[in-house]
C-alpha cells in the first residue's frame, strides 16, 4: 500500500507543493481513499474528525481541476460555516502551486448579497452549506452544469442538523456524470439511504484508528457542581496543559465556568448560541492561533470546531450520548496524536456511565482527592492583531506578512497563524513583540493604505 504522498501519480510541481507543506506521511484514510479516489471513483469514506479526511478530498479535487476553465468544477459541502472556511483553506494550501484557483466559500450567517457579486467573477471550487448553495442555485442561478465532482464532509453533523431534503435538492440539480465523495464519522442507517441516492458504484472504506483506546486516555471523576469549579484549575495544572476545551450543555454554565477561571487568572473564551457570526468566528480564530489556552463551548456552538493540538478535553456536564461524547474526545487526538479527556459526572448523570463503559473498555475513574496542583501556570505565546481590512479590500496574507517584516522587520518566526476574512483579518503575534507589530501597523500602508488595527 501506498504510504507517502511522493509515491502518488500526481505532477512534480504538485508533489512539491506537498513536500513544502511538510505532507511527507500519510494518515490511514489518506492511504485507504487516494488510490481510489485519484482513480476517479465514487467513495464512501467512515472517518473520524482529526483523521486526515480533508486533504484525503483536497488532492483529487485539485488533480482534476482545469484552472483554464473558468467555471465551477468541484463542490464541497460542510455542516457548518467554520468547518467550510477551514476545508477552503485547505483546498487554497494544497493547490497553491497552481496560479490563479478561486476557491469560493458560500455560506449562511454572511450577507447574501456580496456571495452574488463574488459568483458573477466566477469559481473553480465552491464550498458551501447545504442551505445557502440551494438558495444560490434557486435564486442566483449558479452554473453548475461543469460540475465534475461532489464531496460530502461530515455527512452525519449535516444529517442531525435537518439537511437530508436540501442535500437531495443539491443532488438534483448538478450533473449525474459526476465523481461522488461521501465522508462520515458515522455509517448508520440515514447515512447508508442518502450514500445509496447519490453515489454511483462507490468503493467503501473505514478508519476507525483515531480514537482507538491507546490514543485517549479518559479519566472520569465523580464531582458535585462546585467541586467541577474548584477541581477544573487544579486538572488543568496537574496536567500541564496548554490547550483546553470544555464542554458544558447549557450557555449559562459556559459563562458561569469562564467567570470561575478568570478569577484564577485563566485567560478563558465562551463559544455558545448567543454569539453572533463574527463573534463566534473571532473566539475560534482566538482559541485556534493559541492566543487564549481555554475555550468553553456547548455542543452546539462547537460543531465544525476543526483545531489541532488540543492536548486537554474536559467534559463539565457528561454528553447527552456516546456519539457527542466521542465526538467531543475526538478533538483531543488529531491524526493519531494521543490525547487526554477527563469527564464529571454526579448522581443525577451517573445513569450515563453504563453507555460509556459499553463502548469504552479502559476507563479510568479517579479519585478527586487524588489530584494535586503544581507551580504550573498556564498561559499562550501569542496575541491577536486584528486588521480592518479583509478579502474585500485585496488584503491577503502575504501582505501582511509583508508590512510586519519588512515594513516594522518583525522576525518571521515571531508571526503565526494569520486568518483573512471577507472585511478583517486576524494575525497571531508571539505577546513579546505585539505592541511593536500593532504600533508599526499604525504607523505604516498594507496596499497603499493605512489600515486600522487593534490588538485583541
């Protein structure tokens, strides 16, 4: 089997592009679905968040694009707006060695009618929401008569979410004689029914390796809810860990907690239902660029939460079932790496514990007076710049990269991850230098002009 992405039959440029993204090995889905889906053949793909699903899509998708047809030539679909904007990204990375790709994200929770105007100047590859593409091809009329493949990302968060009718819909209105890409964390019966609908021959394959037993290790302890409050400061030291995310089932406790761990002078976010769009975009964009060490989030909110090197998982309230609690662990074990999760409960939810050990044979159950706090404080490298100024005013990373070392001549190392929205941009800058960075951002033009920042 194919084990390295240099032994694919793909372009020399390509694999270099590869080679400079540092995808050298591949995950156990990437080796299972390329061979496959390279070969032009519909897939139906079982694989957990973390897996390596995304670039398992991105290099067929790319391989097949013909960047001399202006016309969209590929579509993805994505539960959720963060998830879609992140697959974009991904897609941008993987063919950047191609000049001039228009990867076109259409989604709900942004003004409908600039997408319009952004569709008028064309695509290559469109990744959208079930709902809002339906709309675009109701209303907008979108060409999508080129269409040469689909893809289906987390199928199973698409179907709980109520997008069963509006998927079929999309189906109904792109070209038969497509390829056909289904990724799932799950195989049940809605799933197999709409893989049947769409798919055409497709080739099964399964990873289930993510969240085997010997990548997270899980710890339970029984806690009232002021113990939780207590106990969560004193975990997060005796672990040592730098990245959090804890989840509650209700956005009043979100709030309550991040209140309890700010008095302990720990820097806290809250991503639940009353955020608005670009609220939630900014927390994510925050917790992702490790500017904050802890993100407390309801199910809801978090769904499409794609980040890695979470290295701690904290469950406040026990999930309401086994598949939103493997889906919560899940973050804390990406493409391989281990992971650590510990969960409460207390009399009310320790009826919840038989479906745990059902599915999980090495649970841990510790003892609360066993857990000990240390000299450990934990903290983040980085701060946010936040830049106004986005997609919409040509803004793109390489200027901004631009303006903060050779403009201000920050080093390169001290600049991380920067995040380009459609009017703002988000720039991780490590804390020792980021009163420099935002007074010489001040100072100096990003395309000819001065643009306002703010350090987040």
């Amino acid at each position: 089997m194919i084990k390295k992405f240099n032994e694919l039959k793909l372009p020399e440029k390509f694999l270099e592009n590869l080679d400079s993204l540092n995808y050298k090995e591949m995950t156990k889905i990437q080796e299972k679905s390329l061979p496959i889906s390279l070969e032009g053949k519909d897939l139906i793909a079982q694989a957990k968040t973390g897996s390596g699903k995304t670039v398992s899509f991105s290099i067929p998708i790319v391989k097949k694009l013909k960047v001399r047809k202006f016309t969209i030539q590929s579509l993805v679909l994505a539960p959720t707006r963060e998830l879609a904007n992140q697959i974009a990204q991904e897609i941008r990375k993987v063919s950047r060695h191609i000049h001039n790709v228009k990867v076109l994200t259409l989604c709900g929770g942004v003004p409908y009618k600039p997408q319009v105007a952004s569709l008028r100047h064309g695509a290559h590859i469109v990744v959208a929401t079930p709902g809002r593409i339906l709309q675009h091809i109701f209303e907008t009329k979108i060409d999508l008569s080129d269409l040469e493949m689909l893809v289906l990302d987390e199928a199973d968060k698409m179907l709980d979410m109520g997008f069963y009718e509006d998927i079929i819909k999309v189906v109904e209105a792109i070209p038969k004689n497509r390829q056909t890409m289904l990724f799932s964390a799950t195989y049940e019966e809605d799933i197999e029914k709409l893989a049947s609908l769409i798919t055409n021959e497709p080739v099964f394959i399964e990873d289930n390796s993510v969240h085997e037993k010997q990548v997270i290790n899980q710890t339970l302890y029984e806690a009232s809810e002021g113990e939780k409050d207590l106990l969560i400061p004193s975990l997060i030291e005796s672990r040592e860990a730098k990245s959090v995310l804890i989840f509650c089932n209700t956005k009043v406790k979100c709030d309550e907690l991040a209140d309890i761990l700010y008095e302990n002078d720990i820097d806290v976010l809250t991503l639940h239902s009353d955020l608005d769009q670009r609220e939630r975009d900014e927390t994510i964009i925050m917790f992702s660029n490790k500017s904050y060490p802890v993100l407390v989030a309801t199910d809801v909110a978090s769904r499409g939460l794609d980040i890695d090197d979470i290295d701690l998982v904290i469950n406040y309230d026990l999930a309401k079932d086994v598949k939103t609690h493997i889906h919560r662990i899940g973050r804390t074990a990406r493409a391989g790496k281990k992971g650590l999760a510990i969960s409460f409960y207390d009399e009310d939810s320790k009826y919840k514990l038989d479906m745990l050990e059902e599915r999980f044979d090495d649970l841990i159950f510790g003892k609360k007076e066993e857990i000990e706090a240390c000299n450990y404080e934990i903290d983040c490298d980085f701060r946010t710049l936040f830049i106004n100024g986005g997609k919409k005013h040509k803004v793109r990373a390489g200027d901004i990269l631009g303006a903060l070392t050779a403009g201000i001549g920050l080093p390169k190392d001290a600049i991380g991850k920067i995040d380009i929205l459609e009017f703002v941009s988000y720039v991780a800058i490590k804390k020792e230098y980021i009163d420099r960075a935002y007074e010489g951002l001040c100072k100096n033009k990003i395309k000819g002009k001065y643009i306002k920042c703010y350090i987040k």
